[in-house]
C-alpha cells in the first residue's frame, strides 16, 4: 500500500499548474492594458504638443503683424497712404446699407483683392516677398479703409462730420473752439484740420504650416495729412 501523502502529491500538482496557468493569463492581460494605456498617454502628449505648437505659431502670427499696424501709423501720418491701390477711401468691407461690416470674415477671408498684385507682401522684418510662394516664413499684407460712406469734402468740416466716423474728442474741441470764435450770434463751422478720422487696418498674416489669420486694429489720423 502507498501512502496518502504520496498518492495525493499529482493531484496538488496538477492544481499549482491549473493556477499558474491562470496567474499567467492575468499577468498578460495586465500586461496589454498597460500597454495601450502607455500609448495612449504618449497620443495624448503628441496631440497636446501639436495643439501647443500650433498656439504658439498663431501667436506669432499676431506678433508680425504689428508691423503692418506699425507702417499703417507711420503711412496715415505722412499721408503716404494716399494714392495707394490698398487704400480704400470709402468702407470696402460693408453691408447693403453701406455700413461697415465687422461680421463678415468670410468675405474678409476670401476676396480677391488678398491675391491681386494691388497690396503689397512683406515679411516679419518689413521687407517686401513674394506672397504667392510659401517658403515657410511669414507673409503679411494689410488694407487701409477709411471709415467713411462715402468720400467727403477734406476742407469741410461739417460734410466730414456726416459722412465719416470721427474721434468724439476732436469734435468736441473742435466744436469748442468754434463757439470761442463766434461773432454775434453766429458760430463758425468746424474747421476740417482739427478733426481726427477713423481708420481701420485690415491685416492678414500667413506663417508656418500653412497658418493664415486675420487681424485689425483702429487707428485715429487727420482727414488731411500734415495739417
């Protein structure tokens, strides 16, 4: 006769293989969601570096367009501007009313006026490029349109004053200043030269990977440059 202990050792042996082979099969997979939770941290960081690049490209973008709204004061005080195929002297951008239209970045974004040769490309150091080509640096071009419904008298005050956006505080001591001049009871007319209009500066700026955005920035000039 054998003993007990020796005639129940294969049975506890084939248990233990029983349960390693299920350790086993739960050690891997363990193993494999681990692993797919490791991938998708690693996605999720390669998006979030994208998304942060692209941020910081835009950002950019921003920043090298100062330098239309810088060349668009330095124009608008010289009077440079004037004669220029990307000055518009009447709102371009506007509604069927003629008003100017702040909404409508579709058409902003799409006009063909971006791709005619009549406003000028220039890089983020002011030197003029080639818009047509990306080379990967940064492409700026800007509109100057004048905030006006239609073109006014430059020496007349009054005809400024109704069909263009004036600076309030310019009229205010405009109008001032003409109640200083009176004689009896008549007060003379606003003078033209002491009134600041409204300019607005459309700018598109293109940079790397095919980033383009748009910016705009409103700017106060006399209605007749020098003065």
């Amino acid at each position: 006769m054998e003993p007990m202990s020796e005639r129940a050792f294969p049975a506890r042996w084939r248990r233990a293989r029983h349960e390693a082979g299920v350790v086993l099969l739960i050690a891997l997979i363990v193993l494999v969601l681990m692993s797919l939770a490791a991938a998708s941290v690693i996605r999720s960081t390669d998006t979030g570096t994208l998304v942060a690049g692209n941020l910081a490209f835009r950002q950019a973008t921003m920043y090298a367009g100062d330098i239309a709204v810088n060349r668009a004061v330095e124009e608008l005080q010289s009077g440079a501007y004037i004669g220029r195929t990307y000055y518009r002297s009447a709102f371009y951008f506007k509604d069927a009313a003629g008003k100017p239209n702040f909404k409508d970045a579709g058409r902003i974004a799409s006009d063909a006026i971006w791709e005619s040769s009549d406003v000028p490309c220039i890089d983020e150091n002011g030197r003029a490029t080639d818009c047509a080509a990306d080379t990967g640096n940064y492409r700026i071009q800007y509109l100057i349109e004048r905030q006006c419904k239609s073109d006014p008298v430059l020496t007349d005050g009054e005809d400024i004053r109704s069909k263009c956006t004036v600076d309030p505080e310019t009229v205010a001591l405009a109008a001032a200043d003409a109640f200083a001049k009176k004689s009896g009871s008549t007060v003379p007319p606003i003078e033209a030269d002491t009134l600041d209009l409204y300019y607005r500066v459309i700018i598109r700026a293109r940079g790397p990977r095919g980033g383009v955005n748009f910016y705009e920035a409103m700017l106060a000039a006399k209605a007749q440059p020098g003065t």
